[in-house]
C-alpha cells in the first residue's frame, strides 16, 4: 500500500528527488509532502466542505494553551532565525 502513495509523489507530483540537504532537512521536507498528499486525499475522499466541517468540529487532544505556547516559540526561533517581524494571532 505504501508504494502506491510513493509512486503518486514520484511520477505524478515530479518530486523525484529533494531540494534540500543533511537529514533534519529532508525529513522536514518529506514531512510537508506527505502532509500535502494526505489533505489532497482527504478532500478527495470527503470533499472540502465536509473535511472543513470536520476540522471545525474536531476535539483536539492537545491543551489550548500548550498549542499557544508551541506557536509562540516557533514564532519566536523564526523571527529570530531569519530577523522577520511577525505579530502572533492567536
């Protein structure tokens, strides 16, 4: 089942090969395409307004403000990495 979803990427999408160099960066790579594949899926299988509908009403198993706090640090290494001004929406 897994060499299906690899032969989509590969021949479908074009990415044959990664962008990026050293481990950490090509798993995050590969991490951003798998998502993009499995949200390309799941509107295919339940359609945009369902999968939304769905994400409105999901109970998240992740405290609120733990989510907040993530957001924050990312944010925070971001601008510090690479000297952006962001505002946080929360």
């Amino acid at each position: 089942m897994n060499e299906h979803i690899f032969g989509t990427i590969k021949r479908q999408w074009g990415y044959n090969h990664t962008n990026l160099i050293g481990l950490e960066k090509v798993n995050g790579e590969h991490s951003l395409i798998m998502l993009v594949y499995n949200i390309k899926r799941s509107i295919n299988i339940l359609g945009v307004p369902d999968l939304i509908a769905k994400l409105k009403n999901w109970k998240s198993p992740y405290k609120t403000k733990g989510v907040f706090v993530f957001k924050r640090v990312y944010l925070r290494l971001f601008n510090d990495l690479f000297g952006l001004d962001l505002a946080i929406a929360a």
